[in-house]
C-alpha cells in the first residue's frame, strides 16, 4: 500500500530501538511496513481504518481470489479519470466488504499521491492521481499473505489494543503525526481525525504500559517541542531522516522525527 507516513525508509532506526520479545503489538499499523520488515513470532495489528483491516484480513485468507479480481483493475482501461471517479463512486456505495477491498487498492494506486482521505460523510475523496502505469504489488500481496499467518487483524481503538497487550509483547506505535503548525494537521485516514487530546492520551498511555506494566513501547512522531514535552520520561531518539511536508513543491520543508522509548529498566 502507499501510505502517508509508510515508516519503509525508517526500518533500520526503528529496527534498532525496538526491544526483543515474542509478539509485536502494532495499534496503528497503516501499511505495515513495521510489520513486513521485523521477525517476531506473533503480531497484533490493529489500525481504526475498516477498509484497510477488512483488505489485510482478505489477503491473509483468499489471496489467490483477491490477487486474482485485483489484477483487473490495473489496466489501461481502468486508468482514466472517468472511469476513477466511476469507480471511486462504486466504492463508497458499496457495503460488500471483499468488493470494497478490490476497490481500496485500485484507489490507492491510482489516486493522488497514495493518500487514503474520507470527508466528514465518510466517503473517500481523494482525486484521480494520473500516473502513466500504476504498479500492480502482486510480489507484495504474495508475501503479505504468506506472513500475514502469524497476524490477528482488528480494527479496535488504540486504548482497546493496549488493554489486550501483555508481558512478552512490544508495542510500537506510529500514529497520525502531531502537526508542525496549525496547517499541517491532517489527520483523516478515518472519519474521526487523531486529535492533539488524543496525542496526549497516547503518551500517557505509553508511559504507564512501559513502566507500570512493564510492557515496552516505541512511539514514532514529529520531533516538535509538544511532542518533546508529551513524551518526557522516555528515551527520546532524534531521527536524522526527514519528512517533507506540504504539496507545494517550492515551500516544502524537511521535518525531523522523534523515536520515544517507554522501558522500565
């Protein structure tokens, strides 16, 4: 999947703060990329986005079907603004979840910059995104479902995932990145928005389960002075990898990230 905030480029440093254990617990998976590039014996992967969950939960039981229907959708026929909006349409009145599931990855590819956005209804809004060739991740879906077998996909909120999480587990959390100004807030992967109550939830929540339950967390976030002052008490890791934030090519700005440990010693 394209995925804003996908941590792909970002494995080695997180790979190197995570602490061993036998499950990997994930309450915002997104794309997985955590998930894809770490060797623990069990996950829990979690993430408040239906579509996505319901997507993952396919390929890990019906791949071949799914790999299959998919492959439809990835020709020159389909990449055309018409026929995107059409099926843009299709999606959002559709209630069949294996269908919207063959949707959701044709909408990822072929729309604007792989943004997953619903508007306030709960409708996927995101533009046609006018590539030459979108590529069809058939390799990826063949892994993913292969390792997926070591996976429970639950679509919960995040206070839910942590009450389920026990000794023997790490978890790694890369929620929707705190804003840089008061532009920068996007947040609508799902209808409902992670809001910056929510931020200070998650840190509390974090530290309690580090050091109370002795149950590690790693939390991934924009390095910013909120989020300095949320996540003190933790090991805080400062990333030399940057984010470029905003549209605008000519205003683009690089944006260092935070890595905060909660471990009792």
């Amino acid at each position: 999947m394209k995925w804003a905030g996908g941590k792909y480029s970002l494995i080695e440093d997180i790979n190197a703060k995570l602490p061993k254990a036998k499950k990997l617990i994930e309450p915002f998976v997104g794309a997985g990329s955590v998930f894809l590039n770490t060797n623990y014996s069990k996950y829990l992967l979690n993430d408040i986005n239906p579509d996505l969950i319901n997507l993952y939960n396919i390929v890990k039981h019906q791949p071949t079907d799914y790999i299959t229907d998919s492959a439809k959708l990835f020709t020159s026929v389909y990449n055309e603004e018409t026929r995107y909006y059409q099926m843009r349409q299709e999606f959002n009145d559709s209630e069949d979840i294996y269908e919207r599931a063959v949707y959701f990855l044709y909408l990822n590819r072929h729309g604007y910059n792989g943004l997953c956005r619903y508007n306030n209804s709960g409708k996927f809004n995101v533009p046609f995104g006018r590539y030459k060739a979108p590529y069809f991740p058939e390799k990826e879906l063949v892994y993913f479902a292969e390792k997926s077998q070591l996976a429970t996909f639950t679509c919960d909120s995040f206070e839910k995932v942590f009450a389920k999480a026990r000794k023997g587990s790490v978890i790694y959390c890369d929620p929707p990145y705190a804003p840089i100004s008061k532009t920068a807030m996007f947040n609508s992967y799902a209808t409902g928005g992670f809001t910056l109550d929510n931020q200070i939830k998650l840190a509390s929540l974090a530290r309690r389960t580090g050091y109370t339950r002795n149950i590690p967390v790693l939390v991934s976030n924009h390095d910013t002075e909120f989020t300095r002052d949320i996540y003190q008490g933790a090991d805080m890791t400062k990333l030399q990898v940057s984010r470029f934030i905003s549209q605008n090519g000519s205003t683009r700005l690089k944006v260092a990230e935070l890595l905060a440990l909660y471990q009792a010693d």
